[in-house]
C-alpha cells in the first residue's frame, strides 16, 4: 500500500465524501460525476455545481496527465467536506508535483493549453497545493452560496444530512483530540525554548511526544557533528541503544544510508515495502523499518541534523498530516538546539572572561606595591595589561646589603596557567636570597627546579634577572632566552643592548646561563623590557622593531632627567607609534636611571 | 455524435455531451479533416453539451484558428449559463460565435 492511499483510508471515516479513481482520464469523469451528484442532493445550485465539476475535473486531469512511471498504478483521491460556510475539496495525486503560481494569468485568448490553473483558481475562493514526498494534495475551497438554507430539505435529505453531520462530528472529535495532543504539546515545547534545557532530555521528550501522535514504533535523532563532518546519533527510541548507531561520515557512499541520502538531496526520504533500506543500513539494527522516513532539517540553510520516525507495520505508512506534524516537532527541536548552542557559546565566553580576570589578579598580586630604594639609583616600573592576559610580570626584591634582585619576566602562554606559573618562577626565585648576588646561578638553579613542571605542561619562560649593586655602580645580569638589556652611558650616540642570552627556563634541565656586569655611571639608564614593547604593532601592522626601541629608549635617557619621565616618555612614544590600535600583548618594564 | 456538412460548405456537430481531456483528441481527429478550404462555419450544438473543460475550450481555439485561416468561425450554439460562464471567463466568447 503507497501512501497516498494509507493517508485516504486512515481518513476515511473524517471525510463527508472521498473516493479513489484510477490514475486515467477516462475514469476522470464519473469521479467528478460522484462529486456533483453528491453536491446537488445537499442543494449546490447549478452553477455552483457546474463550477465544482470543472475545477475537480481540471484538478484530476493534472493528477493523470503528469504523473510518471509506476506513481501512475497509484489512484487518485479526491475528498470533499461539506463545511459549515464552504466546501472543501482535496485531491491527492502521486505527480512530481511543481510549485504553485502566485499569480495565475489568463493565457491569451488564442492559445490553445494553459487555462485549466487559471479555471481553478477563478471558480474557488483559496487554494493550496501541498508537496509532500510520493504525494501532494491541492486543497480547493469555495464559500457556500447564503442561500441555500432556504431550501426546504425532504426528510431523506435531513437524514442524510444528520448522517453527515455524525460523521463530521466524529471527524471534528478525533481530529481536535489529535490537534489538542498536538497543540499542548507543542506549546509546552515553545514554552521551553531559550530556557535552558538540557538538549538530550527535550529532544528525548520531544520525540516520544512525537512517536506517540503519529503512532511511530521507533525513532532516530542524529545531529551534525561540530567539525560538520559527520552525524552523531543523539537518541534511539524506545530504547536509547545509540552504540549500535555509530557516527556516519557525510562522505560516505549514499547507498549504505538513507539518514546521508536525505541530508545529501536535502529532502524526505521514505522507505517501506516498496523501498526498502539497504541492507548495511544503519537504521536497520536500531528502530522497526517497515515503514519510515528520514526527516533532514535545516537552520539558515545548514544542516543541523536527521530525525527519522519508524513503524513496524509495512501496510501502514504515515500520511501527510503526520509528516507535517514530524516537521511541525523539529522545527521547535532545531530552534532549541541552535539555543542550546549559543548557550554553550555564552557560557564558554563567560568562563573565558572570568579566567581573564582571575589571571589578571594573579598577575596584579605578583607585581611589587612599593619600589625599594637603592639610592644613587632610582628605578620606575610599569605592566601595561593586553586584553588577553599574558605572562608577563617583573619583580624588585632587596638583597639585604643595600642591592637589589631585579627580576622581568614572560611565561609563554596566556591566561591563568600563564599566571599561575608567573607566581611559581616568583617563589622560586625569592626562596633564594644566597643567589641574588650571582644571577647566573640563580637563573640555572631556577630552571633546574621548574624545569619538570615547565616540561609537563609544555611551557616556557623568557627571564632576564638582574643584580643592582649600588656600590660597585654596576648591573650584574643572566637572560634565559629574553630581550637584551638595553643600556645607556653618558657620551653614547645610542644605546646598546648587552648581554649574551641562553635558553629560556624549561627548555633543557641543565642550561648553563652567562653572566654579564655592566657598568652604570652617573647620568646612565639602563632598560629591562618584555617583548610587547618591541613587538608593538601599529595599524598597519608594522612591528617596532628592537632597534627603534633602542632610538626612543636613547631620545629618553638623553632628554629626560629622572626615571619617571623617562619611563612616561618611552609609553608615550609606544603609543604614539600604536596610535589606538589595541596591544596584543602585555608591556612590561623596569627603567633605571643613575642621578647626576 | 453527428457530424453533417451543410451544401454551403459548412459543418454542423450535434449530439455532443462533453468535451473533455479524454475525448477532445478524438474529437478534433474527426472534424479536422472536414474543415475543408470552403468551410466558413463550423456550428457546434451545445443544448446537449454537459461539460467542457479546459482541454476541450483548447480544443475549439484550435479549430477556431483553423476556420479563421479562410475568414471562417465556429459558432456555439445553445450553450448552458455555465458554459457561457466559462466562455466569459476565459474571454472565448470574443472569438467564438454564441448563439441563444
């Protein structure tokens, strides 16, 4: 049985009259015939009648003239429901069908085809055509004439009438029961849309609501994958035995699935006795597929995933107003997914956010609150935060004999592992004072420490540790892989970047680090900096570049005379090359300035 | 269904009660080759026609075309309210000839 006739007979007993007429021209006229008759014993005046008897006609001769191959063993069915204040006529035909004009134009007066839509749509009053897959139905209405209460009814007519309106009363019952089933339901889910609602549990309900009122045996949901590679099963009903279901890649060969056939052509696909699933179907081992169809459905034209309903009983295959209610569910089950992934989204930015802010306290915690003195030398320090956190940080400890650790620093990595670790290397490195004073050593004793965690998380760190010693005048230095120390005497043309750098931390266990003494004469500046100040890029996106920043690091020791101008000159000058464009990175630094 | 040919050359179809997609093939088959050069009037008795739909109205504009090749016309007569109706809908009733 196709299901065009299942959809007629499951609504036989709704309908004031339906017939089948085979799929022939020749059999078109006695069908219309039936239809008159029946229209002219309730009291349809003739011109009415004459009008119904052209419209069905032209409605069927369609049915018959284009229908193709074996679709024309399939009769057509024309319904018609006496209404209250109309009359309406659904005819069922198996045609590839086409889409209805919006506008349906009298062809001229001397063609000689085309004026059979135009009939149609001149003589009702609404019509719609309904495509469905194997099946669509045009449904014709036309408003009963007002004056056909005048007619006195024979007491044969009454009876026939109150026969009728039995029947269409106990269409109208089992037709609000299946509605009001319907309608609660879906109010119920529109109701839950946005909330947030675990996705599996309403589409597992959605879906038993749905088996129920379309009297399904089984069903499947499979949603996309997130690389959209693949269908993931998502719920197997009535018993969620989704392992037997695994994914199925888009690609693969559309004559193992019809879940991939559908999402491939972009339509439903039914299946039953007369198609039936292949045999390496998956669908075959998780639902009854004596009947069935594979529903894709879509959301801004993307695929979001394939619902299929099954039954076990191969002569019953579900009628339209049951596809329409398949469509009516997921259509809800598509907004709610696409909710629960924006939630997901929200909720992932939120987490990121709040990771932010807590590095970024991290980070602000670990910076000094106060710079020591270390008199003839003054220093002035700056962390300038990008908006993603980095590792950055810097760090002044006193040594106790009036000299101080200067310490900068940037932990490869961002947010609160970044941070986390920035706070780790700070212990460590001011758990031990005996080092202070030998940066090399201290460097390499630091390494070997966090070198196994460093490793483990596949981190790194760039430091360039520093001993001020006031009374040699002198910055005794060991860089692990970080910028050079940029320092400038009196009498230099331009400032120089010192020191031989190594490995950053975690890199090898035993690096060995060199050590470097510079000399820091009255009127000299020296600069410990991270690489957010070097690799600073403007809009265009050229970077400033070590060697500029050694110009504007000169132009401030030249002409600035203590440590905070020199330090609020170099910004400046940053940010004027920048000029608005965000910082990708942190900038951090530490400036020293010897007083005159 | 008759079919006479007047002495004047031209055709009289009576006894015809539908015109429709299952029958207007034939129909044409039939009087087609009638429509000879001196035919100037095809009549078509419509008091005992039930019904004609929209394959049948194409049918009478092709035979309609064919008369006017030689200054001819088809006349319908005695057509039903509702086939006038349709007639007027469709406008055929500019080219046909309707008479009561």
């Amino acid at each position: 049985m196709n299901p065009a006739a299942a959809s007629a007979v499951n609504r036989e007993d709704r309908v004031s009259l339906r017939l089948e007429m085979a799929c022939d021209l020749s059999a078109v006229r006695a069908a219309t015939l039936t239809v008159r008759d029946w229209l002219a014993k309730k009291g349809l005046p003739e011109l009415d009648l004459g009008g119904w008897e052209l419209v069905l006609a032209e409605a069927a001769n369609n049915a018959v003239k284009y229908v193709e191959g074996d679709a024309s063993q399939q009769p057509v069915a024309i319904e018609v429901i006496w209404g209250e204040r109309e009359i309406e006529a659904r005819v069922t035909d198996h045609t590839a069908g086409f889409d209805w004009p919006a506008e349906v134009d009298l062809p001229d007066v001397d063609a000689e085809n085309g004026r059979g839509l135009f009939l149609i749509k001149s003589l009702t009053d609404e019509v719609f055509y309904l495509r469905h897959t194997g099946q669509n139905v045009l449904v014709l209405r036309r408003a009963r004439p007002a004056n056909l209460t005048d007619i006195s009814p024979t007491v044969d007519e009454l009876q026939n009438r109150l026969a009728d309106a039995e029947l269409a009363l106990v269409d109208m019952t089992a037709e609000l029961a299946s509605s009001y089933e319907s309608l609660v339901a879906l109010f119920r889910y529109s109701a839950e849309l946005g909330a947030h609602t675990n996705l599996k549990d309403f589409s597992q309900r959605l879906l038993k609501d749905l088996m129920q009122i379309t009297e399904a045996d089984g069903a499947v949901l499979r949603l996309i994958s997130a690389d959209g590679k693949k269908l993931e099963p998502l719920l197997v009903l009535p018993g969620d035995e989704k392992n037997l279901l695994p994914p199925i890649p888009l690609n693969l060969e559309t004559d193992g699935s019809t879940e991939i056939s559908a999402a491939r052509r972009r339509q439903d696909i039914w299946f039953g006795p007369e198609e039936p699933l292949a045999a390496q179907d998956p669908l075959r081992s998780a639902m009854p597929t004596g009947n069935g169809i594979c529903h894709p459905f879509f959301v801004a034209n993307q695929l979001v995933g394939i619902a299929t309903l099954g039954r076990a009983d191969a002569d019953k295959p579900f009628a339209a107003a049951q596809v329409n209610l398949l469509h009516s569910f997921i259509d809800f089950l598509a907004i709610q997914i696409i909710n629960a992934r924006l939630l997901d989204e929200r909720t992932v930015a939120q987490v990121t956010r709040r990771e932010l802010e807590i590095a970024a306290e991290i980070q602000c915690s670990l910076l000094p609150t106060k710079i020591p003195k270390c008199p003839p030398f003054e220093m002035s320090a700056a962390y300038q935060s990008a908006l993603q956190v980095g590792g950055d940080f810097y760090d002044i400890i006193p040594a106790g004999d009036g000299s101080l650790l200067l310490v900068i620093a940037d932990v490869m990595g961002k947010g609160v592992p970044a941070a986390l670790f920035a706070a780790v290397l700070r212990s460590t490195l001011r758990s031990m004072p005996q080092l202070f004073k030998q940066p090399a050593e201290l460097m390499a004793t630091a390494n070997r420490i966090l070198f196994p965690d460093l490793t483990r998380v596949d981190m790194f760190v760039t430091a360039l540790v520093a001993c001020l010693d006031p009374q040699r005048r002198k910055l005794i230095s060991a860089n692990a892989g970080h910028c050079p120390l940029l320092v400038w005497q009196p009498g230099m043309a331009q400032a120089q970047a010192l020191g031989e750098s190594s490995l950053p931390l975690g890199i090898e266990p035993l690096t060995r680090y060199p050590q470097t003494e510079t000399d820091l004469p009255a009127g000299a500046a020296a600069l410990l900096y991270t690489d957010g100040l070097s690799e600073t890029r403007n809009a265009a996106g050229e970077m400033l570049g070590e060697e500029k920043l050694i110009r504007i690091f000169t132009q401030a020791a030249t002409q600035t005379s203590d440590c905070d101008s020199g330090r609020h000159f170099l910004l400046t000058r940053l940010g004027d090359f920048r000029d608005h464009t965000p910082m990708t990175d942190d900038q951090t630094l530490i400036y020293i300035r010897h007083h005159l | 269904m008759n079919l006479a040919a007047a002495s004047d050359g031209s055709l009289c179809v009576t006894g015809l009660d539908r015109l429709s997609a299952s029958n207007c093939a034939a129909f044409k088959e039939l009087v087609k080759p009638r429509l000879t050069d001196q035919c100037r009037l095809l009549e078509l008795d419509c008091s005992t026609m039930q019904f004609i739909d929209s394959d049948g109205f194409g049918t009478l504009v092709n035979l309609h075309r064919r008369l006017a090749v030689n200054d001819g016309k088809l006349r319908l007569k005695e057509p039903s309210p509702m086939l006038r109706q349709s007639l007027r809908m469709l406008h055929l009733d500019e080219i046909f000839e309707l008479t009561p």
